[in-house]
C-alpha cells in the first residue's frame, strides 16, 4: 500500500481510534497454494490487544492456503468517497481540467495465523466475539458442552492473528491548501451520498490536526 507522507497515520492513536469506532469488518487475504490465486475472504474480526480474533466456516477454502502458508494481511477500508476532477481544480483553472480522485480511509494488518480448533478454545474466542458485537449480552451462553453453540462449534475453525505489523492510510488531500479541504469537506456533506458524510468529518478531524501540510 503506498502512503505518501501527507496519507500516513499521524499517531498509533488515530488508527486505533478509527478502529474501535466500528470498522470491524474487513478482508483477509492469504498467499494461493502452489499454482493458484491468493484467496481473500470478507469477514468481521474483534481486536484483542495485538491480535485480531476470526471465525470462519470449516469448508472455508482459505484453511489449506493458511496451513500452506501462516503470513495473513488483514486490511480494513472506509470513510470513503469519490471526488471529482472539478472539485480539485486549480483556482483560476477550468474546473474541467481538475483531476479527480478517491478518499479513504484503510490500515492494513500484516499477521501470523494459528488456527483454533479445540472446542473450549473457539468457544472462547466466540464470547470474545459476542462481547464486542451484542454487548448487551443478549445470547444463550457460549459453552463447548451446552446447546446451542456447543453443537454447532464443530462447524467452525477459529484464527487467532498474531499483528507484525501495521500500516495506515488517510487519504484526503492533505497536502493541498486549508480552503481547498474545507471546501470539499462541505461539498461531501451536502451530496449526502454514500459514506459522503462521515469522510467529510474524517477529512476536518485531520484538517483540525494538521492545518497548513508542512512537507
């Protein structure tokens, strides 16, 4: 993933935050067995300090990749926009001549993959799961022994991914002028389309931060 400097995360803070702030779901891509394609499956994940807990079907074809190979990236994406050539045109230029561009928001998790297959041990990485995602506990207990989970655990594999690595994207123009951000922050939020809105506030909490880019 390139980052230019002007993209990168200002701190470990604000990845972390945009994280917890509900970007749970995400891709998780492995290296393809000998003569085939990376597999990548779409999935939600929980964070557990430096490691991201999943599960995921047993006919999953992405068992066999992993057991090949255990190095995982699993990447998350959002606050995202299209933004047209007109909006990014130069002052005094025609606005057909601006050239147009994507925000987003990602960070990219570069892993190590165990899989988890004892019962009591999927069972607890479901509670941890549950825990993050119905808080209000609103759920039969998970247990290996009891109905209704216990029977239904033999149809899953868990992944426990051990972080390496971590690298984040905030790509919104931040190194063009404080008009120019603020502008299309407003434009964004009138369009209303899409993850319009919550890329405008992404793009003003960094303009908030860091002003004038200073290379």
């Amino acid at each position: 993933m390139l980052v230019h400097p002007w993209d990168a995360g200002l701190d470990e803070a604000e990845w972390q935050t945009w994280i917890a702030d509900g970007h749970d779901f995400g891709q998780l891509s492995v290296n393809g067995l000998p003569g085939h394609p990376p597999v990548v499956v779409p999935t939600h994940f929980t964070r557990d300090g430096d490691r991201l807990l999943v599960h995921l079907a047993r006919p999953n074809p992405v068992w066999r990749a992993i057991e090949h190979d255990p190095n995982v990236t699993f990447t998350v994406i959002g606050d995202y926009a299209f933004i047209p050539g007109p909006w990014r045109a130069k002052p005094g230029s025609p606005p057909t001549d601006g050239v147009p561009t994507s925000y987003y928001a990602a960070v990219r998790f570069t892993c190590r993959a165990e899989i988890v297959d004892d019962p009591e041990a999927k069972a607890e990485l479901l509670r941890r799961q549950l825990a993050r995602f119905q808080p209000d506990g609103d759920h039969a207990p998970v247990a290996a022994d009891q109905p209704p989970y216990g029977r239904m655990l033999s149809a899953i594999r868990g992944l426990r991914l051990e972080v390496t690595d971590v690298q984040a994207k905030f790509k919104y123009d931040d190194h063009k002028p404080v008009e120019h951000r603020a502008a299309v922050a407003d434009r964004l939020t009138e369009r209303g389309q899409g993850l319009d809105v919550p890329t405008a506030h992404r793009q003003l909490r960094r303009l908030d931060r860091i002003g004038p880019w200073k290379p």
